[in-house]
C-alpha cells in the first residue's frame, strides 16, 4: 500500500516539477523588487475592495457594472473625506502636542524604572535603569527612529508616493472593472492538466483576500472606537491620536497590537505610576481580545487560520523586503502563499482532500467523504 501510494504521489508530482522550479525563480525574483509588489499587491486588494463594493451596488441598485464602479469609488473617496474632516482637526493638533511632550514623558518614564529598579535589587544590574537612557525609552526612541526613517525614505524619493498612489488606483480600478479579464488570462496561459486546480486556487483567493479585507476594515473601526472610549474613560492624553494608531497598526499582525497597547500605557507610567500603566494597557489587551476572538473570527468564518509562529515570521520577511508597505500586506501575502501550498502540494501533489464536514444529523461520516489529511486512498490513485 505505502509503495503504490508513494508511486502514484511521484506521478502526480511528475507534470508539476517545471511549475515549481519555475515558481521559485519567479520567487526570488519578486524578493528582488519587494516594495514594488507590496505595491502591486496593496493595489490588488484595493481592487478585490472595490469589486466586491461594485458586485454590492450592481445587486441592490442595478446598475452596469462601470457605474456601480464609479459609484463605488465615489462613495469610498467620500466617506474617506467625511471622516478626515470630522477627525482630521483634533487629530492633528492632538498628534503635534504629542509629539512636543515625547521627551518629557520618556523623561518621567526613566525616572519611574529607575525608582523601580531601587525598590527590586534583582533589576539594578540589567541596564533597565541606566542613568542617562533606560532600556525602555531607548527602545522606543528606536522605534520611532525606525518609523521615522522608513516613512521619510519612501517619501523622499522624487515623487515616489504620488506615482505610487496614481498606479495603485488606476490597476485597482481596471482589475475591478473586469476582474475575469486577469483571472481568465491566468488561466488561459496555465496547462491544460492544470487549469482546474489554477481555477480553484483564484477563486479560494478571491474570497479569502475578499473576508480579509471586511474583517480588517471592521477590526480598525472597533479597535480604534473601543480604544478611544477606554482611554478617554481613563483620562489618557491624546486619547483620539492613540485610538487611530490602534486602528492603523492593527494591519501589522502581532507586532502593532503591542505597539498600540504599549505606548499609551509607558507614556502614562511615567506621571501617574504603574497601576496606571496596567489599567491602560488592560484597555488595550481586552479590546484586542475582543476583536481577535469575537469579530475577526465571526467575518473571516475561518478562512484564514494562520498559525502565529507564521503570521510573526511573515510580518519579519516582509519587512526585510518591503519595509513597512511590505508590513502591511504581510498576512494576506501569507495567505495566498498558503493557499497555493494547499491546492498544489497537499491536494494536487501528496493526493490529500480536504476534510467533508458530516452533517450535524448524522453520527457517521457521509457517503462519499475524504479520508482524513495524512491517509493513503483506499482506491486508485487519482491521475494528474
């Protein structure tokens, strides 16, 4: 059995070794030009966006489908620049005292872990509390280095951010006027033998990347709304500046949930003392509770159960490769990388199927139902 099994695997693997060898130099390749297809691909959700908005208003408003586009377009730009009035004033005197008072409140937090450092003698010989810059706000001095040099290489290169914004939107824009065009381009030029599973892996990553999206604008507007009424409930400083960065950094996996729970809660530490800095970064662990284990799950209905090794190791190669753009799209990138792995070397290549869920009236598996993932096939092996 393991001999038959393991001899049908190598014939099915057979036809898709041109196809992987050629996935890996075109691989390497897209590393080599990194924040180009960061770009390229924050176009492509963009477009995914804009389909699924143009797919809603051709339904309830029967338009054509180039209208219900524009329509779609407009209605986005507009309720962008509804919320950037409405917010855009506060925000910005808020963000420029913020920044005025960093050093003072990195100031007050060295001072705070240098008396904390006194009280625990097990912290005196760890550095935490040099005198001149403790461990946490050189840290986040680094951060903000980081930040700062990132944003201001990308955007010191002659026009780079406009060319950028202009070609996101304009590919955004024709992948959703006719999405069939690209997709069936794809698979025209894919084998014969393979078009099916080419086909699947489109549309798998159609509705993954579409559920990704809803479940990560609805994750900003909760994150940033509870944030807001958490930290104004506690009297927190600049409390509107620090609900929008949680909003904004909730699209980094992992490493923007603690930036956004950390640094109200260190700037606070230092005036008001560490019960302070528990009660608010407590705001910041719940409402990311709630959002990673209520709404995320409820809009993404499990499509992309990425483990967290992954989704960590992800967001550090992107940003190797794409710097913060390539931050942005770390997960979706994941995802898709996932999902090709999934249609061509699990089912396509190993003969594996994905598990048919029994019916919740029946004790036994239905009629017809896959073995689990790791079993050989009772019957013959499938051809290529």
């Amino acid at each position: 059995m393991s001999g038959t099994f393991g001899e049908s695997t190598a014939r099915r693997a057979a036809p898709l070794v041109p196809a992987l060898l050629a996935a890996l130099l075109l691989l390497f390749f897209l590393v080599r030009i990194g924040e180009l297809v960061a770009v390229a691909f924050i176009a492509a959700l963009l477009g995914v966006y804009l389909s699924a908005v143009t797919d809603l208003m051709s339904r309830l408003v029967r338009l054509p489908r180039g209208l219900a586009l524009l329509f779609a377009l407009v209605l986005t730009l507009a309720a962008l620049a509804g919320v950037g009035a409405l917010l855009a004033p506060p925000l910005v005197q808020q963000t420029r005292d913020l920044v005025a008072s960093v050093p003072g409140y990195l100031a007050n937090l060295d001072r705070a872990v240098r008396d904390l450092a006194a009280r625990y003698p097990v912290l005196r010989g760890t550095g935490i509390a040099d005198t001149e810059t403790g461990i946490i706000s050189a840290a986040l001095r680094d951060l903000g280095e980081y930040v700062r040099r990132e944003t201001f290489r990308y955007a010191t290169l002659s026009g780079k951010i406009l060319i950028d914004a202009v070609a996101v939107l304009v590919m955004a824009f024709y992948s959703a006027y006719r999405p069939t065009l690209y997709t069936d381009g794809i698979i025209a030029i894919t084998p014969p033998p393979h078009r099916a599973t080419m086909r699947a892996i489109l549309e798998d990553m159609g509705l993954t990347l579409k559920a990704w999206i809803g479940a990560q604008l609805t994750a900003m507007v909760v994150l940033g709304v509870l944030t807001g009424i958490g930290l104004w409930l506690l009297d927190v400083p600049y409390w509107l500046a620090f609900s929008i960065f949680a909003g904004v950094a909730v699209l980094v996996p992992f490493f923007g949930t603690i930036t956004s729970t950390l640094l109200p809660a260190l700037l606070v530490a230092g005036e008001r003392g560490w019960l302070a800095f528990f009660a608010v970064a407590s705001v910041g662990v719940v409402v990311h509770l709630v959002e990673a284990n209520i709404v995320h799950p409820l809009l993404m209905q499990h499509r992309l159960a990425v483990p967290p090794v992954l989704t960590i190791f992800s967001v550090l190669v992107m940003a190797k490769i794409g710097g913060l753009l390539g931050m942005l799209v770390a997960l979706p990138t994941l995802a898709t990388i996932l999902i090709v792995a999934r249609h061509v070397l699990i089912q396509r290549i190993y003969g594996d199927q994905p598990m048919v869920p029994a019916p919740p009236h029946t004790a036994g598996p239905p009629a017809g139902a896959v073995p689990p993932v790791g079993t050989a096939p009772s019957g013959p092996a499938p051809g290529p």
